[in-house]
C-alpha cells in the first residue's frame, strides 16, 4: 500500500528506526513494520497524530488512491463499535474530500451511511443496557419499560408509529424511474407486505416478475398469499419455492427463515445448513447465527455455543476477522450462554 511506502520513506528521510517511531506513537514496532509492508494500516485516530509527527499534513501523508481511502475507511467502520465525535469528525472530512472527485461521490455517500448506521447502531446497543437498568433500579417504571422496547426494537403496536409510508413512497418513486433495479423492488415489496398494503404488492410483483427468474418471485408471492390468508394459494407458491431449494443457496436459507417462523426448528436448522454447504467461500455467517438463535429459543445452551463457535470459525478462515466489533458481539453471546 502506497501509505506503508511514504511512512517508511518519512522514518527513512529523519533518519528513524521502526522502534523509534513506534515509541513515540505509542504502538509496538511490529505494527510500524505491518503499516510499511501493506500488512495493515494505521487506526484513523493515529492519522492525525503521525501527520504531525511528521510535520505533513494527512492528504500528504497517506499517498493513497481514492479507492484504496474508501477500502480503509469502510473496513474501519466495520470493524469498530462506537466512535468518539473527534473521530466521526475525521472520517466526514476525508469522506467529504474524496467525494469532490464526481466517480467517487457516491460510494462516498454509502461509506457515510455506514458510518452513521454504525453510530446509530452502538448507541441503540447503548441505549438496551442502560434501558434493562432503568427498568431494574426504577421497579419497572412504564416509561423505562417503554423506552428499553423502543431501544431493543421491539414490535410497537401502534401503527402511527410502525408504518413505512415515508419509505414506500420513496422506493415507489424510485422503482418507478428504475424498474430494472431488483434490490430496490424487494426492499419496495418487504416493506409493503408488512404494512398489509397486498394489492400493491402484487402489482410490484408483476415489475419483479418480469425481470426475475429465480425463486425471488415464489417467495414473494407466498409472502404476499399468506399475509393475506389465501392458503392455497401461499400452499402452491411454497412447493414452487421448495422445488428450487437446490438451485441456489439463498433459497435454501429463505426456506430456513420460513420454517423458522412457523416454528419448524428440525427442517429449519437443515435448510439453513444445507444452504451454508452450498454457498460458497468466501461464506456468511448468517445460517450458523440462525441456528445459535433457534437453540437459544430452545434452550439448548450447547448447540448454541457449538453454532456460534462455528460464527467465530467462518469469520476466522473465510473473511480473516479474528478481532473488532464483530468478532466480540458474538463472544458476547457466548458468555452469556457459559
């Protein structure tokens, strides 16, 4: 990476050892030598410490492309828990800067979204462990009862409050300019099935039809027929969606999630482990976490661990995450579980 190169050319040019630099940022000199390999790079709270370091600013000292900025600020934010607003600050600069370059504005625009739903994120996780206090030391206080639902996103009975017609609205607007976008049209539907909004529904999915073959469409017309309790219906559309379980790993793993809401937990947890043997590596870890809930539903505390061990293995050998954010939500739940 080109950052590595111009620390080491920076150390080299005042006549530095690693150990040196090491020492005056506060880390180990294996990590300077990680940062001038391209093993790794420096945390984004180090950056401004070692742009004065060095006397340059941050643009001069990281020689890095726009792409290679987005890459590290994304896997950053993926990998931490809650930013302090010095930090939040930083990221919105470098974000803002490589935005002005029109080919990088929008995924500029997703790395902040990240950022923020990262933030949003760690406080609502905030918000649940101070709620589950309130609660206890308050004697069940109702607006503590009521505020802990609202932070672990419970169901809100009202529909003032649960609706999507704002977001609806959007997606409609938007899957209307852009028909041939199938992410956004199953976004538009799952919203619409919640809300009980059928009809439109199915005519959204005649748009999904028309440009999808998989087992998209049975799925959404079994979601929309049993919403609506047309059983036979929902019936017909459950054999088409299961006749296709073998062709695509996602589908076994939407087979998985509807077992699981009908309380099916056997045929649920095979789905969801036939759906992990067919995806294929790099896999996610969303079957196995499946599974770990089922048990924990079940209170079957050794089959949860044994689930989550195998989170923690996927994460290890498919994506190289033995740490951060991540790693530590799932040995969380295992602690709870010991």
């Amino acid at each position: 990476m080109e950052m590595g190169k111009e620390i080491r050319r920076l150390r080299n040019e005042r006549g530095l050892t690693q150990e040196a630099l090491a020492n005056a940022l506060n880390v180990t000199a294996q990590t300077v030598s990680k940062w001038e390999c391209g093993n790794s790079v420096p945390d984004v709270q180090l950056l401004p410490e070692i742009a004065v370091y060095f006397g340059v600013t941050i643009d001069q000292l990281f020689a890095m492309t726009p792409e290679q900025q987005l890459d590290r600020l994304e896997n950053h934010i993926e990998d931490r828990g809650l930013f302090n607003e010095a930090e939040v600050r930083q990221i919105e600069q470098q974000l803002r800067a490589i935005a002005e370059k029109p080919e990088y504005a929008g995924r500029s625009e997703l790395v902040l979204t990240k950022l923020y739903n990262n933030q949003a994120e760690q406080y609502r996780l905030l918000a649940v462990e101070h709620g589950k206090e309130a609660v206890e030391k308050t004697g069940g206080d109702r607006d503590a009862v009521s505020e802990l639902a609202n932070a672990w996103n419970s169901y809100m009975p009202d529909w003032n409050v649960r609706n999507h017609h704002a977001l609806i609205e959007w997606y409609s607007d938007y899957c209307r300019k852009n028909p041939e976008n199938r992410a956004a049209l199953m976004w538009l539907l799952d919203n619409l099935i919640d809300d009980r909004r059928l009809d439109e529904a199915k005519k959204w999915l005649e748009k999904l039809a028309a440009i999808d073959s998989t087992f998209r469409t049975p799925m959404y017309r079994y979601l929309i027929a049993q919403a609506g309790g047309e059983n036979e219906e929902a019936r017909k559309a459950l054999q088409e969606l299961e006749s296709m379980a073998d062709q695509e790993w996602c589908c076994a793993l939407v087979l998985g999630d509807i077992c699981t809401q009908r309380q099916e937990y056997d045929k649920a947890i095979e789905l969801y482990r036939k759906g992990q043997e067919m995806q294929p590596s790099p896999k996610f870890t969303d079957a196995a976490t499946s599974i770990a809930h089922i048990c924990e539903i079940r209170g079957d505390k050794k089959g949860a661990l044994e689930a989550y061990r195998e989170v923690l293995r996927l994460m290890r050998e498919d994506w190289g995450i033995v740490s951060g954010e991540m790693h530590e939500e799932v040995e969380r739940a295992m602690r709870k579980l010991q």
